[in-house]
C-alpha cells in the first residue's frame, strides 16, 4: 500500500510539474503577442531604451523584456485654442484658433519622445503669434484679414513643430468675438 501511494505521489507531482510549465508557455505566448490599431503606430522600448515601431495589424515582442510604451496617432487631429488679446484701437478681442496636426510618419519617434505634451506646446505657439500679429491691426481689420491672422499662426506653428515630428494641416481662425464693454 505504501509503494502504490508513493507511485501515486509521484504521478501527482509530475503532472503539476507539466501543469505548471504549460502554465507558463501559455502565459509567455500571451504576453509576446499585441495588437496595434488602423492608423496607429505603437513604440516598443526594451529596458526603456526605443527599439522599434510597430505598425497597424498583429505584432509580436519579447516578453519580460520589450514593452509598449505608447501609441501615436497617425489621424488629423484639431486643437481648438481661445486666445485674447487687444487690437491696435484698444479694443479687446476672443480669438478661437483651430488648428489641425498630424504626426509625420517618418519622424514617429521625435513625436513620440521630443515634446511632452503636444496640445500645450501648440498652443503656446497660437497665442505668440495671435498676440503678435492682433495688436497691429484695427478691429475692423482683424474682421477683415482672419486670413492673414491664419496664416501667420499656421507659419510660426510649422516652423515650430517640424523638428519635433509634427505637421500643421490647417490652421483656421474660427471665430473673433470683440469684447462687450
């Protein structure tokens, strides 16, 4: 009776083995497979240090060892900024400033890694150039020439974001609301 439980014993202890290591394989298969979405890239560091991009569809990585760090989105996105300033007769003046980014493929990773937070860079850039551009003209003026105040923020904005993996669409001014008084 003792041989027979210890042969039992034994089997037990051999399948939890088997168990254990299948357990594991199961678990590393899981870890090294992810999917990045359509028009996204994902960026892969192994240790923290950048490694790769992965593109759109079904990737593999090292496990324990390579991670997603984070996505970037390949999609035109718009940043709507209100800037206030004063025109050249005193006047005070709500500008809505849209402007529409995307990241550029060739330079994922300095859109990635370059700025850390994209929306508050681009809109201190809005409001430089808005605040340099509105005071030298009237109110009517800037009616007028909404154009012009696009362009000049689309310019200082490409110039700016170029090198950091970004580039401006379209920079629209959307709407200008005088003050009440």
């Amino acid at each position: 009776m003792e041989v027979f439980l210890q042969a039992i014993f034994e089997l037990i202890k051999d399948q939890w083995l088997f168990i254990g290591f299948a357990l594991a394989a199961v678990i590393t298969v899981v870890l090294s497979v992810f999917t990045v979405d359509q028009q996204d890239v994902a960026i892969i560091t192994r240790f923290g240090k950048f490694v790769r991009l992965a593109h759109a569809g079904l990737n593999f990585k090292i496990p324990f060892v390579e991670d997603v760090a984070g996505t970037v989105s390949l999609r035109v996105e718009q940043l709507d900024v209100e800037v206030s300033t004063k025109t050249k007769d005193n006047v005070f003046v709500t500008l809505i400033v849209s402007v529409q980014n995307v990241a550029i493929r060739e330079q994922i990773e300095d859109a990635y890694y370059k700025l850390d937070d994209v929306d508050s860079q681009m809109t201190a850039y809005v409001s430089d150039a808005v605040r340099a551009k509105v005071p030298t003209l009237d109110l009517d003026d800037a009616f007028e020439r909404k154009d012009d105040i696009a362009d000049a923020v689309q310019e200082a904005l490409t110039a700016a974001m170029a090198q950091n993996g970004w580039k401006i669409v379209k920079a629209l001014v959307t709407d200008i609301s005088p003050d009440e008084k």
